[in-house]
C-alpha cells in the first residue's frame, strides 16, 4: 500500500502485480475494494493499481467542497500513476470513476494507453438532467444527516442495481456493508463538489471529437441512464467499441466479473499489440 500525495490531499492506494500497467478507478458508491476481482485475474499479467478518491477514508476526507470537481478527479489519477513511476497506463473506471477515465484521455492522453469507460453517463440525458440534480442534492442532504448507513438506503437499492441483487445476494451484501463504511462528508461533498458540476457526455462532445485514445465503452442493458450515453459516445470518439451486457444494470464488474475481465483482458491486449 502507499499513500500518494494530490493537490495537497492524501489518497489512499495499492500496486499488485507486475507488467504493463493498469489503474482502476472506483464509483461513487465504492472504493478500491470494488475491483477485487479484476486485480485478481489481471494481475496474473498486469501490474494493477488501485486507490480511493479524495473523500474515501483511507484516503484524506477534505472539509473544503473546492477540494472536490472532475480537475481534481482526474489529477488525481495522473498523480497515483506519478507516484508509481508510471508513465502510460490502461485506465479502468466505473459510473463517476468512468466521467474521470473519460476526461482524464482527454486532459493526459499522452499517459493513457487505453480506456475503459464503464456505467458513465447519468445524469447526461437533458430532460432526466434537473431530477438527477435534485436527487443528488437530496442524497448529500440525507447523509449528512442521517448518516451513511440509514441514508445509503434508497441510493443502494435503486432500479440501476437491482440486477446485481437478484444475481449474487451475497456480493450485493458485501457492497452494501463497504458502502456505509464510507465517510458520510466525504460522499456528501464527492455528490455536491464533483457529480452535480461534472460536464454532461453530451456536453463534452467536440473533445470527445478529438480523442484518439482507444476506448471501450461498456454499459449494462438494464443501466437505462447510460444506455443513450453510451451509444453518443460510441458515435462521436473516432477510435471506440461498444460492448452492451445482457441483463445487467450498473456495477458491470461486480455483477458479471468473468465477462468483464475477459473483454477488458482482450481489450487491452489487443491495443498493446498495436502499439
């Protein structure tokens, strides 16, 4: 494990493996223990890194709301790979983990040997766009009042993960439980400070029009909020995939991991011989 310095915040982290590099990079309503089963099979092959975002205990909890935005997010990983002596790297990320993989091609393409752009997108559709501000809103309001575990509640069981539930009640458990261990500021200030001041997917459209990183770009076909997303994205970034997983919602990696690591094993391999 190692603690990496960003932008004056300590951020938790970890470098299993040996090889060609690869970072994870976790969603809201997770932390580096999400990707477990992806170090596991790809570390075989893969140096793996993983880490917390600012506001994720052990990671550094700021109380400033400035200290959270997508810049920071996306420095942040910069500054993991920096702090690891990596110069380019395959970046993985899932829903917000996902926008910062996006921005971060688009900010440090240079540093990125490909992207995997996985459950992004809601909160991007215009006419869902002031329900989904709303909602945050109301969720950072709910846990810094209640707490984590009374105010995950709603937010943990919505439509967007009812797959992963009916799927694996026992790993839909543990993610819960990891869930509301988080820090109810940190998540709170990560909802208000980085996911409702991000850029829409359709807003970012002429940088995406530019980006020459390969990408895949994977969502679940019960995902409904990043199914459109997920489509523009596919249309607009010049040198991308689409995968599409069948009766899946949103934390692909956790609902169908075998799948996931075995497009992203091919995914990556496949451009490492290209380059």
């Amino acid at each position: 494990m190692a603690t990496v310095e960003s932008n004056g915040v300590r951020l938790y982290a970890e470098s299993t493996g040996d090889g060609v590099p690869i970072v994870f990079v976790h969603e809201f309503a997770g932390d580096y223990r999400n990707w477990e089963h992806q170090v596991r099979f790809l570390a075989r092959r893969y140096r793996c890194i993983t880490f917390n975002a600012r506001g994720y205990p052990p990671s550094e909890v700021p109380q400033d709301p400035e200290r959270y935005s997508q810049t920071h997010a996306v420095d942040d990983i910069a500054n993991v790979l920096r702090h690891f002596g990596v110069e380019r790297a395959h970046v993985v990320g899932l829903s917000m983990g996902g926008y910062a993989t996006l921005n971060f091609g688009l900010r440090y393409p240079a540093m990125a040997r490909s992207l995997v752009v996985a459950g992004a997108g809601h909160g991007s559709d215009p006419d869902k766009r002031q329900q989904f501000l709303a909602d945050c809103d109301e969720l950072a309001n709910r846990l810094l009042q209640v707490g984590m575990e009374e105010g995950i509640t709603h937010y943990a069981n919505s439509p967007i993960r009812r797959r992963y539930r009916e799927k694996d009640p026992r790993g839909f458990e543990e993610f819960n439980r990891q869930f509301a261990e988080h820090s109810a500021l940190g998540s709170a200030l990560t909802m208000r400070g980085y996911q409702m001041r991000r850029s829409t997917i359709y807003e970012l459209e002429p940088q995406l029009r530019t980006l020459t990183v390969p990408t895949l770009i994977v969502t679940g076909d019960d995902d409904e909020p990043c199914l459109a997303p997920a489509l523009f994205m596919k249309r607009t970034i010049r040198d991308s995939m689409l995968w599409v997983v069948p009766r899946t919602s949103h934390p692909v990696n956790l609902e169908e991991p075998d799948a996931f690591n075995r497009m992203v094993f091919d995914f990556i391999s496949a451009v490492d011989r290209r380059s």
